[in-house]
C-alpha cells in the first residue's frame, strides 16, 4: 500500500487566490481552471503547518508515450510571468 499525503485546501477567498487569479488573468487573458490534484505536492506539508498553499502551472495533460511529461514553452514562460506578478503583489 502506497502512504498517503493528508490534503490540502485554501478559501477562494484567501488573498493568494486573487492573487493568482489576477496574474494568471493579466498574462493569459482569462481566469486560470479550477481543479483538485491526485499528485503529491509540498501543498500537503505546508498546510499542515498553517502555510496557506495552492498548486499552480501549467500542465502536460495526459502523458504523451513518446515523449513523456513535456511542456510548451511559451506556457512555461507564462507561468514563470504569472508567478513574478504574484510575488510581487503578495510581498509588495
């Protein structure tokens, strides 16, 4: 039997939400999906110790056969843009 990571949650109300939310919507020009993740992350750790915690990225989507977990650059270096706008509107 594989362990378990305990979840983690964050209110849609909670300030690094809107962050994001804004970011995400200043470079790719509409509100980033919503989704529940079946992986494991550091959300799950964080959390536990009262660290407010979100996943957030671009995605490969199902597994490619060839070639594996891949991404697009250009979503890569949109992300890597989104995070930058919510660093600095978290920490100012």
């Amino acid at each position: 039997m594989q362990p378990r990571a305990p979840g983690a949650e964050i209110g849609e109300d909670h300030p690094l939400v809107a962050a994001v939310d804004e970011a995400h919507a200043t470079v790719f020009g509409s509100t980033p999906e919503r989704d529940v993740t079946r992986w494991f992350s550091d959300a799950s750790a964080l959390s536990r110790y009262g660290i407010p915690t979100l996943n957030y990225g671009t995605s490969t989507g199902l597994m490619d056969v060839e070639l594996g977990e891949n991404l697009d650059i250009d979503g890569l270096v949109k992300t890597a843009e989104t995070y930058a706008l919510v660093a600095k509107r978290i920490c100012g």
